[in-house]
C-alpha cells in the first residue's frame, strides 16, 4: 500500500514513500470485491441488542464471513481457505503496529490487516517512550515482537483529530493536574510539543494539532532507536520503521522512513 499526500503545512519537506509499489508493500491485498460477482453487503445490527448481545452479533458476522474456511473460500476465490488453521501452530506477522487507542481508526479495519499480520499495540496517541526497564509493557511488547517474533517492520501510525495530542498541545506549565495518569502519559512528548510551538507560533491549534501529530510520530520511531534490541535488528538489517499518519477526515494515508 503506498502513501499519499496528507493536507500538511507548505512548509514541511516532502517525504519519501517507503511503501512504493517497488517496494516490500505495506499490505498483501486479495480480489478486489467490485469484481466480483457478489460484493459485500453492509453489515448491520438491530438497536434492540443489548451489549453482550451486540458482541455475540458481531462474532456470528465474523464467523460467517471470515473464519469460516467454506465460506471465505467462497466469497474471495484464490485466497488461502484456511486462514486460521496455519496460525493455530504459531504466529508470524511480519508488522508491528502502534497506534492510538482512539475507536475510529483501528489499523486492521484500516490498512485490511489479517489475523497473523500485525502484532497490535495501541494507547494514548499511540506513542512510544524511550527504552526504561521501569515501563514493563511497553518494553516487554517490543522485545516480544523484535526477539522472538522476529518483525521485519514497525509501523508507528499518527491520526487525526487525536485526543491525545490535543491534551498534549493544551498543556500548561502552571496548569492543575486534570487526569490521574493521561497528563504525566502524554508528558512523554513534552519537548517535542514546545519545538511544534514555537516553530508554529502563527499557526492555529488545530493546524499545530496536526504538525503535531506527525512529530509525536518522529519522536516515537526515535524512542524506538533506545530499544538496545531494536538497534541490533536494524544494524543486522533485519528490521525497519516507519512512520504513517491516518487522516480520517480526508480518507489519507501516509507513509515514511526516518
């Protein structure tokens, strides 16, 4: 999958497209659904169901049209029928993803990512810290991806309209804490909210919301280069990173290397 053009500033330099078609693609893509026969139907479910029922609902959908292995062989033609039997011996995806927890831009809805593809993980703004064994989770999540699932890419992706960076933008020095643990979270871009600031002083705060996005994203494929495991795997040539931003807005997705 190759990036596009987001509506960034003038000013900020074009970048490379890392996912160009000559390239390892970002996504292995099956039959495009307008060619076949019978396209997909939108899915819906009756305002009637209760929470629990609305899960179940949705698992049903899910078991009707993707898990089950007579069915996908029937609805996608050549692509592999048995989608779920080789991963019951093991997983090896390719990807890992970070991304913000935001519900309106989950990456394997996005980038039509399969089970086995991407080792998922998802917080405030998406980001991620430098290397501290203090920060169990995320470390323990990078490790496990880089030294025993053996990546051979990691994809930080920005959104639009992120809560997160807009409680990073609003913070002030002298402000009281509004939230137990989302202030000190986002604190982990601190420096690089103040350099969008004053770089972007004429800018609005929706317009320094979206320069800063993007930075958020430099700085985590940054953090990512303290990861003493990361750094081997990149040195050995086995590893890459990329950065993306999803505009949800604009229907865009773009991608680069740092």
């Amino acid at each position: 999958m190759g990036g596009c053009c987001c509506c960034f500033p003038a000013h900020k330099p074009p970048r490379e497209n890392p996912m160009h078609p000559s390239r390892e693609p970002l996504i292995r893509h099956g039959p495009d659904f307008t060619t076949l026969h019978h396209p997909p139907q939108m899915i819906t479910y009756s305002e009637g169901l209760s929470a629990v029922g609305r899960l179940k609902a949705g698992f049903r959908t899910f078991k009707r049209t993707i898990y089950d292995p007579l069915l996908l062989f029937v609805v996608v033609g050549s692509q592999n029928p048995k989608l779920f039997g080789p991963l019951k011996t093991g997983q090896f995806p390719k990807y890992m993803v970070f991304a913000c927890s935001d519900s309106r831009v989950c990456p394997s809805v996005t980038l039509n990512l399969k089970p086995g593809e991407a080792f998922t993980v998802r917080n405030i703004a998406g980001l991620v810290p430098a290397y501290s064994q203090r920060i169990f989770s995320m470390g323990s999540a990078i490790e496990f991806a880089v030294t025993v699932l053996k990546v051979e890419y990691i994809v930080v992706i920005g959104h639009s309209c992120c809560g997160g960076i807009r409680e990073l933008l609003s913070l002030k020095e002298n402000k009281p804490r509004t939230f137990h643990f989302i202030d000190d979270w986002v604190k982990t871009a601190l420096a690089t909210k103040k350099k969008v600031e004053q770089e972007n002083s004429l800018m609005s705060f929706d317009e320094q919301c979206t320069v800063l996005e993007q930075e958020v994203v430099n700085l985590s494929l940054s953090n990512l280069k303290t990861y003493p495991f990361v750094m081997d795997q990149i040195a050995r040539g086995k590893l890459k990173l990329i950065g993306a931003h999803y505009d949800f807005v604009n229907g865009r997705f773009e991608t680069w290397q740092p």
